[in-house]
C-alpha cells in the first residue's frame, strides 16, 4: 500500500474519499460524481423558513433519496463516505456528514457532534439549539443524548459540554478512520486496520491507546517486533493508565513468543 500523508488541509467529501481509494474499498471518482448529482439537486427544496428548511431537507434525503443506517451497522461499508454515497446507507457519522454538507448548501447552521459511540447532528435556528438522530431525521431530547453516552461509556457517566461540541472537519475524519479501522478487526482485514492506525497517529501521535490498538493490529499480522515496540511505547508513557499490568503481561508474552521463534 502506497503512503499517504494526511495533513491539516481537509476537506469533505473529497478527504474522506480519498482515504477510501486509498485503504483499497471504493474508488474516489464515482462516489464525487454519485456526490455532485445529489448536492446538485438539493437547492430546490430552499424555502425562507428555516424550521421548514432544514425538514424539507430531512424528508428528500430519507424518503425521496432513501439513505439509511446499513443493517451490519459495524461493517467497513457502513464507515466508507463512498460507499454511503453510492448505495445510500451508511452509518451515523458518514450520513451526518453528507447531511451538513447539503445544509450548508441551504444556508443551515447544521454540525455534526461527536458523541462517545455516536455521531449526532446539531442545529442552531432562530437561537434555539436542537439534536437530531442522523439514522433517521428525528429529534433527540438532551434525555435521549445522556442516554446514548451513557450506554457507551456506563450508567454513571455525565453529559459533558464537550461531547456535544460542534466537531472540526479534522475530528470528523478521525472519527470516520476509527470506525473503518474497528470495521477492518471485525472483518479480519488487518492490513487495513494497521494503515488506518498509521493514518491516525499522524494527526494524533501522543495518544498511546492507538499504539496499543495497532500492536494488536500487528500481532495478528505477525509482526511481533511491531507489537513490542508499540506495548513499550504505551509502557513508558501511561504508566498510570488503569490496564497497564495487562499490557505489561501482554509484552511479557510477547517476548517470550518472539524468543521461542528466534
């Protein structure tokens, strides 16, 4: 697989299609046509209210286009822009994303919010701020968002101001490089999953747990050296961190494995 060089100039759709070709899913050129006759189509439904804009745009986008969640929710093709483009089902984050970009074509102050486990949707018309389910159009409560962060993160966990911030195009692409990199586990394409890693540890190279994530990505392709090196990496620089004797063990085994082969 050829390198890619992510850098902070990103832009949707085009970022995310790029990525895809790259990984080897989907070829870039015909999801930006399959993209361009949609976003091409969708000033026809302005209308000068707001409220009945940006309902209008829920309706054409479910019911007269027919994007929705993909039923193996978890898959690569659910997590490819691409693909959601072409075959109009994707997961949460790929259709908020197509979503915010035909608001924006509206003139609707329409983001996509990043929480844990789930991308939602926010809107900001005639100053009230309201959540919307991605999956299907609908309204989410602040009851129903604390609901959805704590089935991903446990019963005690708080709705924090910083899960429902607006996300940044950058936090957009990592959220989508996650889930294609957990699609690739799921599916045993670990190749993949490993380049997804490499990707996002350029942009993000002091979080350990991707080091961890890719060692073992690694071990699975065989490349034990690899998975050492990341385990110590995350050894030295979360020793504090709540699984670090299991990590510690899991290095431990490592080396004896990498002995027994050598």
């Amino acid at each position: 697989m050829a390198k890619l060089q992510l850098d902070d100039a990103v832009s949707i759709p085009e970022t995310a299609f790029e990525l895809s070709e790259h990984l080897g899913f989907s070829r870039a050129q015909p999801a930006l046509w399959a993209w361009y006759e949609i976003a091409g189509s969708v000033l026809s439904h302005y209308v000068v209210d707001q409220n009945a804009r940006l309902q209008r745009l829920f309706n054409w986008f479910y019911n007269d286009l027919g994007f929705q969640a993909r039923e193996d929710y978890f898959s690569v093709e659910a997590a490819d822009l691409c693909f959601c483009v072409l075959k109009r089902q994707g997961n949460s984050t790929t259709l908020a994303t197509l979503l915010v970009l035909l608001a924006k074509q509206l003139d609707l102050p329409l983001d996509a919010v990043l929480l844990p486990g789930q991308t939602v949707l926010r809107s900001l018309l005639n100053d009230k701020i309201s959540y919307f389910d991605p999956l299907t159009g609908k309204e989410l409560s602040r009851h129903q968002l604390h609901s959805l962060v704590r089935g991903e993160l446990g019963n005690a966990a708080k709705l924090k101001p910083s899960h429902i911030k607006p996300a940044t195009l950058k936090r957009l692409i990592s959220r989508m490089l996650h889930e294609l990199k957990a699609g690739c586990i799921v599916s045993q394409k670990f190749e993949q999953a490993m380049e997804c890693c490499n990707l996002l540890l350029q942009w993000h190279p002091d979080d350990v747990h991707l080091n961890r994530e890719r060692a073992f990505i690694a071990q699975q392709l065989g490349c034990i050296k690899v998975a050492m090196s990341d385990l110590q990496h995350f050894i030295d620089n979360s020793p504090h961190d709540p699984v670090i004797e299991l990590v510690k063990m899991q290095l431990k085994e490592l080396s004896q494995h990498s002995q027994i082969y050598h």
